[in-house]
C-alpha cells in the first residue's frame, strides 16, 4: 500500500522587486564579455575545447584556455531555451518553468548525518537519502529533490546509488549535484529514462536535471563538463553552479564575486549550446565567502543569491538560485537566519529553482528534523510573497457593518469560514496542556517521525524497479 | 640591532622590504641562524599568535607568510650544506579526482608560515606524484587533502603506495569530510581538522623524528 503525495506548492509572488539597475545590469554584461574575451576560461577538456573552437571561440589549446567574443557567446546563448519543463514521474509533479513561481528544492549532497533513530552523527549512508526522500515528498514546500547526502556505504558508483534511491522513494523531480563523469552521466541517464519510460517524455519532461560547478576563479573540470555534454545530448537539462568565494577564489566584494561568477556560467552555457542548440541549460550562482580569519565557507546574505537570478534572465535561461542552505552546526536560531527571507527575495526577483533546503554546516549534516523546520520558513516566504487577496468576500464590508462598532466578530459564519480557510503551522503555536507552546523543534521531530511512519509514496512499477538495478549493476561492474 | 627590521618587516608585511634587509645582514656578518631564527620565524611565531588571536585576517597571514619566505630564499643558499635547516619539509597536495583547494591552500600557507618549507603539488595529484615528489624532497611530512567522500580512497591508495615503497614519512590527512576514525583507518600518522591544528600536528610529528 501506498500514500498519496501531496500536491506540491511553489512559491507564487504576486509582486516583484529589482536589485541591480539597468545600468548595473550592462555593467555586469560587459564585464562577462570582457573577461571571457580578455582573460578568457580554463577548459582541460579535450572534447569541450574542440567545440569551443568549431564554434568560433579562440582556443589555446596548448594552455587549454578559451577566449570568447562577444558574438559568438549572444549566438550560442540565442539557442538556450527561456523555458523548459522538468519533469516528475507523473505530470502532477512537473516543474513548468514558464509559470511565475519558484519550485524550491532540498539540498546536497552532504557527507554526515545525524541518524534519525539514534540521533547520533555518522557518514551519510544511501537509506539516508531514500528517508530524505521521502520526507521531502511528503512536504508540499519542496517541489523537487536533490539527493541529501552521499551514498558513502557504495563505494561504486554512489551517485547513481543516490539516484537510485532518489527515484525509488519520491515522484518529485530529482536533480543531482554529484554526477560529474562522462560514464556515470551515461549510467544516470539510462536510469532517467526507465523512469520517463518514453525517450519521448525523457526529452519533453525529463525526470532528472544534472548540476555542475565551474571552478572559480575562471576554470572548468574536464570530467564534469563532459558529464554535461552526455546530459544535453539526451535532452536532460544541465545547469552550471559557480561558487566563487569571497576573498579566496573571487575578489573581496561583491560585485567582483559576481563578475567571475557570471563568467565562469555563462562559458559553459555557451559550450552546451554551441555543442547542442536548444539544449536546457540554467545558471545557478552561489558563490560563499570566506570567513577572514579563518578562512572557513560561510554563506553570503540574500541579496547577492538574489542578484544571481537577475543575471540569469539576464542572458535569457532560468535560474537556480541558492534560497537556503546554512553553515549553522545545529539546529537553532542561527540555522533559521538565512533561508526565509533569501527564498523570499529571490522569489520576488523572479527565480524559476531554488534549492538548499534541510542541511547544516555548509551543506554537509543532515539533521533529521531540518527539512520540516526549514519547510516552515519557506512557508512564511511563501505567504509574505503572496500578496493580498482584496475581493468583496475578503474586504468584508458587509461583515463589518454587519458587526458594527465595538461588535466582534467570533460568531460570524465569516469568521468560521475563513478561520477554516487560513493555513495555520502544524510545527509552531502547537498548544500544550499548560496553555501555553510546544517547543517547535519537539513538534519537528515528532513530524519528521510521522511522515516516516506513514507516509510511502507510490512506487516506481516492478519492471522498473529491475531495470534501475540492472542498470546500477552494469555500472558497478564497469566501474569496478 | 637590525634583525629587529627584519622581524618588524614581516610583522608590517612589506613583501618588497626584507630582501636588502636579510641581505645587509648577511653582508655584516650576523650569525645565519640568528637571522634565521630570531628574525624570520620568531616573527612567523608572533604573526601566528596574532592570527590565533583573532587580530589578523587570512590575506594578512599570507602576506606575512610571503614576506618571510622572500626573507628565507635571500637566506637559503647560506643554509644549503649547514647544520641549520628550516622546521622541515612538507609535501602537500589535494588527492587524485578532487580539485578542492581553499583549504589545502590555507593549510599550506599556514605551514608555510610556522616555518616549514612547503611543497605544494596543487590539486587532483595522484598517489605516484606524491610518492615522486616525496622522493625528490625527502619531507618529514606529507599532507593530503580530500573534500569528496569519493575522492577519500585516493588517500587510502596514497599511503598504501608509501607504505610498499618503504618511504620513511608521515602522512596527515585533513579536509572537511575527513575525520580521526578515518585518518585511523586508513593508517594515516595523524589528522588536522583546520589549519592551526594542522600546524600542530606538523610540528609535534616532526619533533617525534
Ligand atoms: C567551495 C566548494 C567547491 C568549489 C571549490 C573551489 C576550490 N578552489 O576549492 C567548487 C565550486 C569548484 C566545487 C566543486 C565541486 N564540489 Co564542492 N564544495 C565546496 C564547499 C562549499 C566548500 C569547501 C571549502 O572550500 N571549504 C572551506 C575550507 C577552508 O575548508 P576545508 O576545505 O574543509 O579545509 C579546512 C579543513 O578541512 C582542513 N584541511 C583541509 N585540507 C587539509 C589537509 C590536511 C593535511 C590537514 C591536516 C587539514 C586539512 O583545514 C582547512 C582549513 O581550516 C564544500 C561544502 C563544505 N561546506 O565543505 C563543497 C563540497 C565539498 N563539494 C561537493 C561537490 C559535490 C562538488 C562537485 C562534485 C559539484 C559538481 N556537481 O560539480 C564539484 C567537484 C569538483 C571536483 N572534482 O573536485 C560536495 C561533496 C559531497 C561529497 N559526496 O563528498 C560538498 C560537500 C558540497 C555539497 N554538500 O554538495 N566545490
């Protein structure tokens, strides 16, 4: 027996901010075109430099670095679609981006977790990721996943052991940061399509998106943008991640963490699309900054996440903008610090994806309980983005004449009904028998437990289940 | 005494300073270890109990770090065939698949700034560059640094390779998902969770030979 998934909830704004000015906005595309013309970007791919070089880029190929003129970037980004669809396993979970909301996603792919009977911290084990999987098909909030932590307990091919996993225990779309081989993207692709069951729906509505990071400041891995070029080419949608950081891999300010950073996207999105016209690409921008006297990752406000949107529909592709994710070491105020409010921002600047959701320490612990607390923040994001519904039923002017002065209102059939109608938190202001509050983080586990429980998401049919292991079996034997 | 202006340089961080200082120093006959010793790394210890304190940021140490070692390669061809040495030598290198380098580079600069001559083989080094570069600069110790959990076997296969080639060296193992438990099992000598710490243990094995 199965449950149902609830339907998921993107975040819907009904109004929208603008961070960066128009002129800003040139500044930053000017700069792109200056660095990658200038200073240009390190590619060690073979097969990537070769493409670059068909499509008009100036290639040295002895010091591997590609220099990009203006042109030839605007023609190959005219092919990268605006749009695109990522699918779930059935249509009720696609990922339209063309809608203006923004689906938000866990986050990945961590290496420890805090087991969630023992509440002990260990190394992250592939049921780890079938557990967060679910929870995270439970929770309406999250409307696509990104494998939690690694599959370390499978040496072999753990990325498509966390893909395995992924698919098995959520009919959310699943995106994965950690297939970053040319022969593992093969593997993940198979696996993709048994999903999709049609090459047709792999391409239309794919089931899994790959994400891989350039590397600041102003280089690519040769493995991952090969990964890449597998994934375009069968239609799966690809997205480039700059993390350049603040102080260390980037310049000491803001802008400058941005200019690499755009950079460094925006030359692989060319190379896809130079390689693949109309391949779905998206940028993702998530750059940290380093703690200065440490030299620790630690994140950056939201505006500049939020900025990484405006660049993206800058150059005319969707986003992944990073709305949460926390260098926090436990669970508390501080883990609560960024996630609302960054998802928020970015949601009123118009980001298609979202992702970070239910990590700590920099995205690498999973702490059991973090998804439904983090699913609260998002919840008040979401509803702070809303906007206000001002019909005549709402307004209720009748109501209040009806009522009058110093009336009240509890009596009205108005009031029982919208009272119904409000979505009230099941994790805060949860009442105790004293009168007073539950402690929300007792109310999260509690949940996390329940859902564990009792929530099994429809399976993936039995022939489908056979073909997933076949296929993580031929790519241990290959791999091996 | 102008040993005194070249432990100030190196507090002050004036890269372009130390050269002509360490240099007038030799011209005036000043003992090498003293410049050695009292000048270069006694500053090196301050700067560091400062960066320990809080008082200095990370682009800072590593200006001090650099002003020293300009200070140190006026020195070293005074050194080479003496009895004095610098703290020892450390090979370090992010392992084969893993191109994670802020904090190998943190920690190499670090070690660097304690003292130790550093040999940095950058990143995705497999376990054979290391064996090599172990060879050619007979380190006391060599560090390895992992950020993916898929990476960490290479550390495995790194000291495996040491250990059939008979190599006399400790190897510490650090990065973020790397911990004692695994640094034990794998046979490596130590593990450093941060940069001071990798300090530490560097400067505790390196006493133990
Ligand atoms: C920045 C970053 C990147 C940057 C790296 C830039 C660079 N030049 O290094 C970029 C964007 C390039 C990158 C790429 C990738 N990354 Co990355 N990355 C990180 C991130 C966010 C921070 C790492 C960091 O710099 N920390 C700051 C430094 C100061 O800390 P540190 O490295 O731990 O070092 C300290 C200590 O560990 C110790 N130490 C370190 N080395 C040594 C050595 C010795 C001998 C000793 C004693 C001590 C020691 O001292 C240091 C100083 O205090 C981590 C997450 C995290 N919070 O750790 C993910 C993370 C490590 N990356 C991850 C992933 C998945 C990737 C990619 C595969 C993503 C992709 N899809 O392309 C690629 C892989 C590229 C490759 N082949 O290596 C995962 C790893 C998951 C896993 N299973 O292991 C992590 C955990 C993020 C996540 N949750 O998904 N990444």
């Amino acid at each position: 027996m199965f449950t149902q998934t609830p339907p998921i909830e993107p975040i819907a704004p009904a109004y929208h901010v603008r961070i960066l000015t128009d002129e800003q906005l040139e500044q930053f595309r000017a700069g792109t075109f200056q660095l990658l013309e200038r200073t240009g970007i390190q590619c060690p791919s073979e097969r990537a430099l070769d493409i670059y070089a068909e499509h008009g880029a100036d290639v040295d190929f002895e010091n591997r670095i590609v220099r990009l003129p203006a042109d030839v970037i605007l023609d190959a980004l005219a092919q990268a679609p605006r749009h695109y669809t990522m699918g779930g396993r059935s249509e009720a979970f696609d990922l339209d981006l063309s809608k203006p909301v923004t689906y938000e996603a866990t986050d990945g792919t961590g290496t420890k977790t805090i087991d969630y009977a023992s509440r002990e911290m260990r190394a992250s084990i592939k049921d780890d990721v079938a557990k967060s999987a679910r929870v995270a098909d439970y929770l309406s909030s999250i409307s696509f996943y990104w494998p939690m932590v690694s599959a370390q307990d499978r040496p072999i091919a753990p990325s498509l052991h966390e893909l395995d996993a992924s698919f098995n225990n959520t009919l959310k779309h699943v995106q994965t940061p950690t297939v970053v081989e040319e022969t593992t993207a093969r593997y993940a692709i198979e696996m993709a399509r048994v999903v999709a069951e049609t090459e047709e729906s792999l391409r239309s509505r794919p089931p899994l998106s790959l994400l891989i990071c350039t590397i600041a400041p102003l280089a690519q891995d040769a493995g991952a943008m090969e990964a890449a070029l597998v994934a375009a080419e069968a239609g799966v949608p690809v997205g480039f991640m700059s993390m350049p950081n603040t102080g260390s891999t980037a310049p000491a300010t803001i802008a400058g963490t941005l200019a690499v950073g755009d950079a460094e996207i925006v030359s692989a999105l060319v190379l896809i699309n130079m390689a693949f016209p109309g391949a779905p690409v998206y940028h993702s921008f998530m750059p940290g900054m380093t703690h200065p006297r440490t030299g620790a990752y630690l994140a950056h406000d939201g505006y500049v996440y939020a900025i990484g949107v405006e660049l993206a529909h800058m150059w005319g592709v969707p986003t992944l903008a990073g709305t949460f994710g926390s260098d926090a070491h436990t669970l508390g105020w501080e883990a609560g610090m960024g996630g609302g409010l960054t998802s928020f921002l970015c949601a009123l600047c118009g980001a298609e994806t979202g992702s970070g959701m239910g990590l700590l320490q920099g995205s690498t612990l999973l702490h059991p309980d973090a998804l439904v607390l983090d699913a609260e923040l998002y919840r008040r994001a979401q509803s702070d983005a809303a906007g206000l519904d001002t019909s005549p039923d709402h307004l209720a002017l009748d109501v209040i004449h009806a009522v009058g002065p110093r009336g009240h209102y509890l009596r009205e059939r108005h009031t029982r009904d919208f009272l119904r109608k409000t979505d009230f938190s099941d994790v805060v202001h949860i009442t105790d028998e004293k009168g007073g509050y539950r402690d929300p983080f007792l109310v999260a586990r509690q949940k996390t437990d329940w859902i564990l429980e009792n929530h099994h998401p429809e399976p993936l049919s039995e022939s489908q289940q056979a073909e997933l292991t076949r296929i993580l079996e031929a790519a241990e034997n290959e791999l091996t | 005494m102008s040993v005194d202006a070249i432990f100030q340089s190196i507090l002050e961080r004036k890269r372009s300073d130390i050269a002509p200082l360490v240099q007038a120093e030799i011209d005036a006959g000043t003992e090498i270890s003293v410049i050695l010793n009292d000048g270069l790394i006694g500053a090196m210890d301050v700067v560091g109990r400062q960066f320990g304190d809080g008082l200095l940021f990370v682009p800072e140490l590593l200006v001090a770090a650099e002003t020293m070692k300009t200070g140190l390669e006026v020195l070293r061809p005074k050194l080479v065939g003496s009895e004095i040495t610098n703290r020892g030598t450390v090979v370090i290198g992010t392992v084969q698949g893993d191109l994670h380098d802020i904090g190998k580079n943190l920690v190499s600069m670090m070690v660097e700034g304690a003292g130790f001559a550093v040999v940095d083989l950058g990143v995705d080094v497999a376990p054979e560059r290391f064996l090599e570069a172990a060879r050619e600069h007979r380190p006391q110790v060599v560090g390895l640094s992992a950020l993916l959990t898929t990476s960490m076997p290479a550390m495995r296969r790194c000291i495996e390779l040491f250990e059939d080639a008979e190599i006399d060296v400790k190897i510490i193992v650090g990065g973020a998902p790397v911990n004692q438990e695994y640094a034990d099992e794998i046979g490596a000598d130590g593990y450093g969770s941060d940069a001071p710490g990798a300090v530490r243990l560097i400067k505790r094995l390196v006493t133990e030979t």
